[in-house]
C-alpha cells in the first residue's frame, strides 16, 4: 500500500491541522506515494529503533514525537537526529509523527492514559477554541472515592513507574482526577479550575509542585511513561482500519 494511505487513516482520526504551531507532525522522510510494506511504532525515533525497523524490514517508523523540531543544517552524524535521518534516507525508511496533534484528538493521548488508570466521565481539561470536543487534557471521575496514596501506588504499577514523585497528599481520598500526558505543568490552573483532587502527568518543575497551594495534590508518572500509550492508539487506528485488509 501507499504512505499516503496509512497517514490518511492516522490523520482522519488526528488532522494535522490540530497539531500546535511550534510542532511538525506529519511525514518527515518519505514520499506520500511511496509504497510501504511494514511499519514499526514507537515513542521516538533513535538509534535503537532504526535498527530494529531495519532488522524487522519496516520501511516505515511511526512515533509519536516528531524527530526534526528545528532546521538542520548539516547531516554528518553528529548527533542522534542527524544519524537517524540519513539512516532513514539512505534505506528507504519513511519516518512519520503524530504529536501534539494526537495529544488534542478525542479519544486521543490523555483520553488513553485516563482509561488505563480507571478515570471515566471525561472532558477535556483545556478546550481548543473552535472545538471543545478537542484539546489537551482530560479530567474525570473514579467510581468511588479510593485513598489517594492507594491510587497512586496503582497508577504507578499500571505504568510501571519505579518511581514516581507528588506534592503533598491534599486530600486522603480522591474521586476527581485530571490527566495531562507529556509536559502538563502548563495546565496546573485547568485542573484546579475543573475542581480535581489530583492532577497526573510529567515534567514537573520544583514550583509546580507547590502552585496549587494546599487546594490539589500533583504527581509526575514521567513523560515517556505517560505517552507510550501512543503506541497502543496508533496500532488499533491501523489495524481495524480498512487500510489494515490491503
């Protein structure tokens, strides 16, 4: 089959045009009309999973981080981004992402993650502005209220985090909690303005941890942790698709 048509699956359910400005989702290595006969996914494209992609005859990697952010100016292997787009370039290897685009989506990445970890009754945390089904976030309740220490443990072993670092315990019980996945710390405010008892996502810095001033318990699960659910969407995306009996 065509490139074009597996990014058309992943794109019908996550556009493009819903990634934010500073990303570059999309197809990064490759020719739309290119054929490809077998994919790997991945959080990030590195070394190690070219050579896996290689090994495995993928002549497609699809991840949830964009390899290329900024401009590149030379390719002379200095650094991993460079090795792996000439590597992807010289095997015939089409690198593709579905980012910030994916994180908006609904039913997208935090929608994912609070499935996982038992949250339902979910709307988005923070509403794009034409559409509030899309955005980033999520906040919704558990069945019951359960001991706050006690749901984190669990969260912890469902993602098996070894380690995962909160504020101090603000409420003993909780019942309302909001999930970001990736770097959340900017939607501290949303999930107190939702009325959440406990915020989880990644990248906390030392004062986001005392921002919600008594009124909200924060945890940091860790960023790949909290985004290699990706790779579980995008597989379903692909496979009940009608692109998946080609």
């Amino acid at each position: 089959m065509l490139i074009r048509e597996v990014t058309d699956v992943i794109e019908r359910f996550a556009p493009l045009a819903w990634q934010e400005s500073y990303d570059n989702a999309g197809l990064i290595v490759g020719r739309p009309d290119d054929e490809v006969h077998r994919a790997l996914l991945a959080v990030d494209v590195t070394d190690e999973v070219m050579a896996e992609a290689e090994r495995e005859g993928c002549d497609m990697v699809i991840t949830h981080h964009p390899i290329v952010f900024h401009a590149l100016k030379r390719f002379n292997s200095a650094d991993q981004v460079q090795r792996c787009v000439e590597r992807a370039i010289r095997g015939g290897i089409a690198l593709y992402a579905c980012h910030t685009n994916l994180d908006s989506a609904p039913g997208g990445m935090s929608w994912r993650l609070a499935e996982m970890l038992g949250v339902g009754d979910l709307r988005v945390l923070q509403p794009a502005q034409a559409d509030e089904k899309v955005g980033f976030g999520v906040v919704g309740e558990l069945p019951e209220a359960v001991p706050t220490l006690d749901y984190l443990r669990e969260a912890g072993r469902r993602l098996r985090v070894g380690a995962l670092r909160h504020s101090r315990i603000v409420h003993e019980r909780v019942r309302r909690v909001a999930v970001c996945t990736g770097a959340g710390g900017s939607l501290l405010g949303e999930a107190l303005r939702a009325g959440a008892e406990l915020y989880l996502t990644a990248d906390l810095k030392y004062n986001d941890f005392m921002a919600p001033s008594g009124r909200l318990t924060v945890a940091d699960i860790g960023h790949f942790e909290s985004e290699y659910c990706a790779i579980e969407i995008l597989f379903c995306l692909l496979y009940t698709s009608d692109a998946a009996d080609d």
